[in-house]
C-alpha cells in the first residue's frame, strides 16, 4: 500500500525590512508623545514661539507705519511706486524665520549638548523615528505660531497701510485673504517658516551642536543675497538668487512684479522645500551611521 506524503508548509514570517517597518510605525505614536512632552515642558519653547508671532508682526507693522506716500493717485499710483502691500505687511518675517530656526535647532541640539540624546536613543532605538517624531513636534509648533504670526501681519497691514498712501483709492489691493495672491503670499509664508524651521532641523541633526547649526543656517540664509548683492555679473548674481533658500523662497510673498522675478513664487519656495529636504536626508544618514 503506497502511503500518501503530506507536505505542510510553515506560515512564512516576515522579513526584517518588514519587521522594521512595523516596529517604527508602531513605535511612532509613543516618540511622538514623548517629543511632544519635552519641548511642551520647555519654557524656552513658549518663549520662543511668543517671540516668534510678536516680533514677527511688530516688525511688519513698525515698517508699514514708516512708509508713507502723498500727493494722491498721481504721485502713489502702483505704476509709480512699486509698492506691493502685502510684501509690505510681511517684512517681520525676514526676524520671525531666525527665532523658528532657533527652536528647530534646540529641539535637537539641547539634547546633544546635555547627553540626554543617550536617554531619548534607548527610548526610542529606532533613530528615524525618533526624528519623524521631532519633525512632526517641530512643524506642529511651527506651524501654530507661523499662522499667528501671519495672520498679525495681515491685520497689521489691513489697518495701517491705507492710511499711507497705498489705499483701493490709490489703485491698491488693501491685503486681504478675499484677494487670491494676497492668500498665496501669506499661506506660502506659514509653509516658508515651516520649511525654514526643518531645514533647521536636518542641519543640527547632521552637525549635532547648536551653535555651529545656528550659524550654518544663518549663514544660508543670509551669505546667499550678501553675495548676489555685490558680486559684479548679472547673470551670476541672478543664478545666485535662483538657488539661495531664502530669497527664492520668499518669493512666494511678492503680489506685483512677478514677470520680473528669477523664479515664479512656487518654484522659489520649492527651492527652499529642496534645501530642507537635503538637509533632513543628511542629519537622518549620520544620525543612522554615527554613535550618540
């Protein structure tokens, strides 16, 4: 009698890329909690974020006020001046974008600098999600205080600007979220500030100590229109302004004159989407390959 073989086949278990897949989604959640509880629990995170509205409307308005254009629709007509209104209401955002990079650098620098890095890492031994989980916690606090900070700016130049000369009697858009570019230059402003305070990020992420990632973020931001503004060829100083983060990226606040810029205000802030991207792609490879 021939005897019938019965091959049972065991359930396949799941690789590790998928096992490791699954631990970081899963882990997600508690890196998230934490991150939040740690810079919720900082003092200097509110002050921070306090200083990052205040001086960021303070500044657009002080401006507004300063400018001042009379003699009527002949002598303040946009044709003549070139004002743009909005741009205008915006200028605190030039202070506002230093003190969310700062926040951005302490979230991860502080721990490098006191060694509770060590702490966080056995907590969380999934490095990328220990820094998705900082991501997120930095772009939510980034965020709340970008909108607060706007939307000041907006109601700053609302109430101020008319009465300088740049009024709807003048031939001027008064800002307003009812005017399509006017909603674009100050919603692309809350993304600018956000991407700034990632780029922030990835670079104290890369270097690990928070005065050389300070400095390195200021000197992208600003080092690019220093030397476009004094380098002698047009055609060098233009490219320059094509790929430095900040100047392209606030491109996305400029309502009139468009034809003129190097880049259309999406692509500007694409270029500083490009730049954070980059540098979250180095702090999470050295933040993968190096020891705490």
């Amino acid at each position: 009698m021939t005897q019938a073989v019965v091959s049972v086949r065991r359930p396949r278990r799941p690789g590790r890329r998928a096992r490791d897949a699954w631990g970081a989604w899963t882990g997600l959640p508690d890196a998230l909690h934490a991150e939040w509880t740690k810079l919720r629990t900082l003092a200097s995170t509110w002050w921070l974020l306090l200083a990052a509205a205040a001086l960021t409307v303070a500044v657009g308005a002080a401006v507004a006020a300063t400018y001042q254009c009379s003699g009527g629709p002949a002598a303040c007509a946009p044709a003549v001046t070139g004002a743009d209104p909005a741009k205008i209401s915006l200028t605190g955002v030039y202070l506002g974008q230093v003190i969310v990079a700062l926040l951005a650098v302490l979230a991860v620098g502080g721990e490098y600098g006191t060694g509770m890095i060590r702490v966080t890492l056995a907590a969380t031994p999934r490095r990328l999600t220990m820094l998705a989980a900082k991501m997120a916690v930095v772009t939510g606090w980034t965020l709340a205080a970008s909108v607060v900070a706007v939307a000041g700016s907006l109601l700053a130049g609302w109430l101020i600007l008319p009465g300088r000369g740049l009024s709807a009697a003048n031939g001027y858009v008064v800002p307003s979220l009812a005017n399509g570019a006017d909603l674009r230059a100050f919603g692309g402003s809350v993304l600018y500030l956000v991407l700034i305070a990632l780029l922030a990020l990835g670079v104290t992420t890369a270097v690990r100590d928070s005065a050389v990632a300070i400095g390195l973020v200021l000197g992208l931001l600003y080092l690019f229109p220093i030397v476009s503004a004094v380098i002698p060829s047009h055609t060098w100083s233009r490219h320059l302004e094509q790929i430095a983060p900040m100047t392209a990226g606030l491109y996305i606040e400029a309502t009139v004159g468009l034809a003129a810029l190097p880049l259309t205000p999406w692509q500007g802030l694409g270029v500083l989407a490009l730049w954070a991207v980059g540098a979250l792609l180095l702090g999470a490879a050295v933040l993968r390959l190096r020891d705490a």
